[in-house]
C-alpha cells in the first residue's frame, strides 16, 4: 500500500480512507473486522496501525476478494479470513466470542466487481448477465429476470432504482424474453435504453440510461438491504462499549437505512402523551460523524467517491466483566 491506501496492483482506491481510520479510531491491541474486504484498501489501513497483539478479521461474499485477501495477509497470525456475508457476522466466533474495538461495512460492488466484464455487473462492458457478488449464492440476474413476472420486475426497478419507467421497462423486457432469454449485460441495457427517454441537466454528465436499473437489479439479486439491517444488528451486539463503527453507503436507500439505525440507537424517540409511559430510552450509539463526504482532491482522484456517505457511531455501555 502506499500512503494514502491506494492498491496498486489492483488499481482500487479505497474511499474515504483517512475519514474511516480516524473513526475507527485503530487502538495497537484492538481487534477489527473488515466485514467487506474488498482489495482490502480500507484493512491494510487498519492493520498498518496494529500492533503485534492487534487482530483483524476480514470477511467478504465474493471469492476473488477472499483470494486477494489470503495473498495479502493470509501469514499474517493477526489475519482471520472469512468468506460471506457480513448479515452472517453473528455465526462467526471468531467475530463474536470477544469483543471488537472497530466494525468497518464499505457497501455495495467493489471497482474490480465492475470492471470485469464476466462478474456480470456493467452496462457499459458487455458480459453474462450475473451481477451476483457470491457467484454460488441463489439466482443470478438472468435467471430472476426469466422467471420474475412483470409486477415484480417494475417493483424492483422503482424501490431499488427510483426508474420512473420502470412499469414501461418491464413491459419491455417480457415482452422481449418471450422470443429471446436475456443472457447477456448489453443486451438487458440496450432494451433498457430504449425505453428510457434521455434527461440531459444543462452542464451536467449523461447518465446511461440502464444506470437506475442495473443498481437496482444488483440490489435485488444480493439481497443487499436486507443483509445491510441484519448486519448493523449483528454489528451493534458484536461492539465492546467505546467500539466504533464505520459504514460507507452509496445511495439513498442504504444511508437511509443506516442513518435511521443510528438515530434509533442514539436519540430518544418523539413521546407521544396519548400513549401510556414507555420504558426510558437507553442510548446504546452515540454519534461520532454523521455524513461525511468526499472533499475535492479525493473526488478528482477517485469519481467513484461521488456518491459515498460515511457514517461513524460508538458504543455507549459499561464493559461486561470477565
Ligand atoms: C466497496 S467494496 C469494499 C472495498 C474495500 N473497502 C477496499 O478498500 O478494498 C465492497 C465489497 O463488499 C463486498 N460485500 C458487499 N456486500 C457484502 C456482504 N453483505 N457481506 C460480505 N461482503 C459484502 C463486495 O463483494 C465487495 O467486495
């Protein structure tokens, strides 16, 4: 790595990378999890700044992360490496049987997942049409898009993508699977495109047209917010009182989810007087940054940084005794 947490074998640049490490707040003995490795930016960080007694588990669902991991820091006995979903954290004793200084989730698809044509995740670079991070998990794109009904495609494309054609692109592609199955990414984008009438802003970038809905088919065939509540639960139990945890999200619908689970651990609700006394709120967050963004420098070196939202909470609670 070099300053800064740029990988350059992988050509992958960690976002937000001194914001995470300052709130981890990385203590020499501490232990960490990484939860989505990635190409690992963001862990070398951390574990550049442990100690000898240090620990640092990685996880991630996708198995070419979890290769790069085992070549990076595999020897390395303050390394533990998982491969799955952070939702599963809580299986892992090695993740829950002591404590964790800092939890680290930097959601969605890694620089190399859409790179590579044949993971299946790009518009814009022709290849089968997948998108799924764990290539052994259920169904990839192309097999729910061959069995979904209409409804359920125009569902998806407008809780996951906010496409306002998303009813007009439904139509389309069942209307189109019918001669043909949809197998490959250019192929899905192009009937996509053709159904999404072009929105130019004056001074502002086109976004291609199967943007919305190639997010939102990505969400939808990696259960991606659902793991995202159930791993922020798991997080929170798998904290030490004054542990911190770090999430970078990357559109509205995962910082929504995350801003709220903050909130809901941290302030006390609006009281209702027509309704019987609850019990006192007991904090169990506090917030230590809420939604910091990319500066200039990091966006000019890395666009991809655009979109990020960086949310950093710690513990409250009296450790446990031994
Ligand atoms: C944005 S990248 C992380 C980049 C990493 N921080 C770095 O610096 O290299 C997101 C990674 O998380 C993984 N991922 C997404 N959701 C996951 C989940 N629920 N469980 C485990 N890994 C997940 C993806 O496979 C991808 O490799």
């Amino acid at each position: 790595m070099t300053a800064g947490g740029t990988d350059a074998m992988s050509g992958h640049l960690p976002v937000l990378y001194a914001q995470v490490l300052d709130g981890l707040r990385v203590r020499q003995d501490g232990r960490y999890l990484d939860g989505t490795f990635g190409r690992g930016g963001h862990a070398g960080g951390v574990l550049g700044q442990l100690g000898p007694d240090g620990r640092l588990l990685v996880m991630d669902k996708d198995p070419d992360a979890i290769a790069v991991a085992e070549a990076r820091f595999g020897s390395d006995p303050r390394v533990s490496i998982r491969r799955g979903s952070f939702a599963d954290l809580a299986t892992w004793d090695a993740a829950t049987e002591a404590p964790l200084d800092g939890l680290l989730f930097d959601l969605g698809v890694s620089s190399p997942q859409l790179d590579v044509a044949e993971r299946g995740f790009s518009f814009g670079k022709d290849g089968p049409l997948d998108m799924r991070m764990d290539p052994d998990a259920d169904e990839s794109a192309a097999e729910w898009i061959a069995r979904a009904d209409e409804a359920a495609i125009a569902d998806v494309l407008w809780t996951y993508g906010e496409e306002r054609m998303s009813r007009r692109i439904a139509r389309a592609i069942v209307a189109r699977r019918a001669e043909a199955p949809f197998l490959r990414t250019a192929d899905l984008a192009a009937v996509i495109a053709a159904n999404v009438p072009r929105r130019i802003k004056p001074g502002q970038k086109e976004t291609h047209p199967a943007t919305r809905s190639f997010q939102a088919i990505r969400i939808h065939v990696n259960r991606e917010l659902a793991d995202l509540e159930t791993g922020l639960d798991a997080a929170l139990d798998a904290l030490r009182p004054g542990g911190r945890l770090a999430v970078i999200s990357f559109h509205s619908l995962e910082d929504r989810i995350v801003k709220r689970f903050i909130a809901g651990h941290a302030k006390a609700p609006a009281g209702n007087r027509r309704l019987p006394e609850a019990a006192p709120f007991v904090p169990r967050l506090r917030i230590v940054a809420d939604a910091t963004r990319a500066d200039d420098a990091e966006l000019r070196a890395n666009p991809r940084a655009r979109s990020a939202v960086l949310r950093v909470a710690e513990k409250l609670g009296v450790e446990a005794a031994a």
